[in-house]
C-alpha cells in the first residue's frame, strides 16, 4: 500500500473562507472541510504523505497529541469517500510543508459528507460513449 | 499537440459524425415541411432558432419570444436548429451507440463526446440534442414535438443552450434570480427549497425576475440573464401564491423526474412587466423551509399569528454549498470550471439564508428589502 495520495480524478475542489468544498462528479456526493481540514486537503495535494502531514501540522501548531489521531481519522475518511486516492511518490510541496506556524491555534479537522444531489444521478444517469478530457473549453 | 488523423478517426469522431448527419436531416426536414425562426439575443449573445415543420414552432417558439430582437448580421453567433420527425416527416438518422433501456420515470442519457462536438441522447424522453458549442452550433430532435415531454417543455433546449453558452463563458447556473432596478440576488438551492415559490411571490409583490429555476450566470460581470419565460410551480405553490388560471399552462400539473407534479407558469401572464433580461447580482439568497413552522398554514390559522422571515447572513462557503453542486451534477460536464467560477462568485458577493415565512408575501418583502439594502 502506497503511503502517498492524489485528489480523486473525478473529484473537483475550492476553497473558500477556509472551508474546502469537494464535489465528486462520479456520484454527486459533495462534501466540506473546515478546521485545519483544509489545510491537510492542501498538503495532500501537494503530495505529502501520513508522515509528512503529522510533521507538517506539528511544525505549524506545536506538539499537539490530537494531531497524529486526527489526521489518521481524517485520512480513513478522504480515502472512504474517494476524495483522495493511493498514489505514487511525487515532489512534495516542501514550503509548505516546512511552514513555521504564525500562532493560529489547531482546531480538529471537520468533515461533512452530502448526499443529496444522489437522486439526481439516479434518475438522469450518463452513459459517456466516449470522452475526451477538458470539454468543451471556454473561448479564450 | 493535435490527433493523429487516425486517432480522431477512432471513436472520437462518432460525435462530429453524428452532429453533422443530424444537421443534414434539419436540412432536408425543413426543405420538405417548410420552416421559419426566431431571431433573439440571450445573455448578450445573438442567437437564432430555426424550426422545420410546424411542431417544434409551436411547442417552443413561445418560450423564447421575450427574447426576440432582430439581428444586425446574417449568420449570427449561435445557431440551434429544431426539427421533430412527426410534422417534418424526415427521421434522425440511426444512433452510432448502443441503445439502452430507461426504467419507468427516469431518463438516463448516452453522450458522446469529441474536441468538436457532443451528443446526448435521452433514452427517457428521445430527446436527441448534437452540438459543436465552438462553431456555435447545434441541432435539437424529438420523435413527436405533440407529444413533448414535460422536462422539454420546462426547461427547452436546456443542454444545446448549456453547451453553446459555455463555450462562451455563460455558465448555466441551477438558480433563480430577482430583483430591482436592475440588481437584485441569485435564488440558490436545490429542488424543493423553495426557489420557485419565493421567486414567483417577488414577481406578483412588483420585483424583477430572470428566472425561478435556472440563470445563465456570466462571472465576470455578475451578471444574470434570461432563458425562457416560463417558471416551474406545484399545484399547493400555486394555490398559496394564488395564481391565476391564465398564467398556468393548459397541460395544467404534470409528474416530473424530481418529485411532485408541476406546472408551467407564464412569467408573461403572471406578472406582466416582471420579466426582465438581465440583473446585476448584489447579493445570493439560499432559500430554506423553515424549522420553526409548519410551511403551511394550517385552517384557520392567520398569516399574522406565525413568524416572519428572517434573513442572515451566512459563510461564502455555505452560498457555494448551495448554489455548486446541482448547478455541477446536473450539468454534467465543465464541473472544474463550474466550481472555480461559482467559487469567484461567493468570493465577490455576500451570502444569505432565507428562513422562510409561510407567508409568500412576507418572504417577498424580506427579499425587497434586503435588495433595496444592498446598494
């Protein structure tokens, strides 16, 4: 089992106010993350691993006990859902990784899962035939 | 780096096929019936509709005739043909994919999809819809345009409109819009919350309204504009809001995908003066059924024993919660792009909720006044 992950392809993701907004286009399953959620969502992205986001939060809050438990709850969750996938070893952002904090206090990551777009796929189904990526693209 | 000729023969090319041998029936169904069309601008952009054979003419011309102008040049930005094989006589030609079944009260739909161009075919209501949204093109089929389904009806054309208009940077977006003077606030939330209800009751209380159910959103100048004129109701929302037989379309309340029957509602009819083409968006407003009151008033009871709306304030990342994701599941396609430009949105303009009152009129109120507020 790899140690690392990737944002799931079919997953599309903003962060706003500091809560990231996830939405699988593969189910219609949408889903929040506030607290310090968003920014393990950041590192993941970048390509950190369990480890390295354990380091990353302690760098940034301190030696918080909480963190290591929470960021392996978190992490059984993103992979459930799908919004995060195993993934080969990959150039982590090591910026923000090595990030010192500038005093904000933890919080525990919050995770909200919305399933009622669900019907939605349901009743008006896809069968894609064939696909290209990216389609159609806005006019430059 | 571009295809090989090959590869782009291979599969991807089902779809241009499909797209231009739909387009050549349009062709010989309006040479063989006769035709007509409807020049119109929307969202800004000029757009003709042409019909062959008189059943599409008849069934989707009306919806679309507030938006009539006529064009400055001949061959305008976006063309969507409309042909139906009942009035024309001339039939599609044969699928390039496997047909598949669509259960009872559903409407699954096979798409195909190149650089160029995309094919969705509804297997509930054989609707078939081709478009090369960046030639500004596009060619909508039914079997029978007498016996329209009620989705086409409420919402026509909606994935010819969906794929040309976001080629060109309009995102169709699941949401209603109303307002004053020219600004006024996006109505968001899924089916059922209440958009349509709230968005009707500000017409008939004097506001401006775009749309109940679905806007062309252009981000950059926050802008919202009209698609058809036509609004969605339940038969108690009707009641409640007391609309006039007139304003109801004769097919009167019809089942729908999504849950209870609804019937369409003439903006026109309902509210002369109302229906606007375009508003400034100043604000989002995320209507929600109430948890302090029944959402009906019980015999008897009278509107001033029960609360009133109340409006607040609430996160960018709650208005993107209800305004991204039936805008993006239901669109199908573009979600990336969808989220970041609806993303820019909240970021841009504040949020609200609206709890609301079972008093239509209250909630209309409460909206004029968080609209004459917001400048």
């Amino acid at each position: 089992m790899s140690e690392y992950f990737r944002i799931g392809p079919e997953i599309v993701h903003e962060t706003v106010d500091g809560e990231v907004i996830a939405i699988d286009l593969d189910n219609g399953s949408y889903y929040s993350l506030a607290g310090s959620g968003p920014l393990v969502w950041e590192l993941l992205a970048g390509g950190a691993s369990e480890a390295e986001l354990r380091d990353a939060l302690a760098a940034r809050f301190g030696a918080i006990e909480a963190i290591a438990g929470d960021v392996s709850v978190l992490l059984g969750q993103l992979r459930e859902s799908g919004l995060i996938v195993e993934a080969e070893r990959e150039a982590g952002n090591a910026a923000l990784m090595a990030k010192a904090g500038d005093g904000e206090a933890y919080e525990t990551p919050r995770f909200e899962r919305y399933t009622d777009m669900k019907d939605y796929f349901l009743l008006d189904p896809i069968h894609e035939v064939d696909s290209a990526g990216g389609w159609p693209r806005p006019a430059a | 780096m571009p295809a090989s000729p090959a590869a782009a023969r291979a599969g991807a090319d089902l779809a241009d096929t499909y797209f231009g041998q739909l387009g050549e029936c349009f062709e010989r169904a309006a040479r063989a019936a006769g035709g007509g069309s409807l020049d119109l601008e929307m969202a800004g952009l000029p757009l003709r509709l042409r019909f062959a054979g008189a059943g599409l003419r008849k069934e989707l011309l009306a919806p679309f005739e507030h938006l009539a102008t006529p064009l400055a040049a001949a061959e305008p930005a976006l063309a969507i043909s409309l042909f139906d094989t009942a009035s024309s006589g001339v039939e599609p030609p044969a699928p390039l994919w496997d047909p598949i079944e669509a259960p009872p009260g559903t409407n699954p739909v096979v798409r195909l999809r190149s650089e160029r161009a995309c094919v969705l075919a509804a297997a509930g209501s054989r609707a078939l819809t081709a478009a090369a949204p960046g030639a500004g093109a596009a060619v909508f089929h039914l079997p029978d345009a007498t016996a329209i389904p009620a989705s086409e009806r409420a919402a026509p054309i909606r994935e010819a409109l969906q794929l040309l208009m976001a080629a060109r940077g309009r995102l169709m977006t699941h949401a209603g819009a109303i307002g004053r003077g020219g600004r006024g606030v996006l109505l968001v939330g899924r089916g059922g919350s209440g958009k349509s209800t709230l968005a009707l009751s500000c017409a008939l209380a004097g506001l401006e309204i775009v749309a109940d159910d679905y806007v062309l959103l252009e981000p950059d100048s926050l802008t919202a504009h009209a698609m058809q004129s036509t609004a969605k109701l339940t038969e108690d929302s009707a009641e409640r809001l007391g609309v006039p037989a007139a304003a109801i379309d004769s097919a009167g309340f019809e089942p729908t995908l999504e849950g209870p029957a609804k019937a369409l509602v003439d903006l026109r009819a309902l509210a002369p003066g109302a229906l606007k083409q375009q508003l400034g968006l100043r604000a989002i407003v995320a209507p929600m059924l109430s948890l302090r009151q029944p959402a009906h008033i019980a015999g008897g009871r009278r509107l001033d024993d029960v609360a009133p709306p109340l409006i607040r304030r609430i996160s960018a990342a709650e208005g993107l919660r209800a305004v991204a994701p039936s805008t993006i599941v239901q669109s199908g396609f573009g979600g990336a792009e969808s989220l970041t430009a609806l993303a820019g949105l909240v970021r841009r303009v504040p949020s609200y909720a609206l709890d609301l009152s079972p008093d239509p009129a209250a909630n209309a109120a409460a909206v004029d006044r968080l609209v004459a507020g917001l400048g």
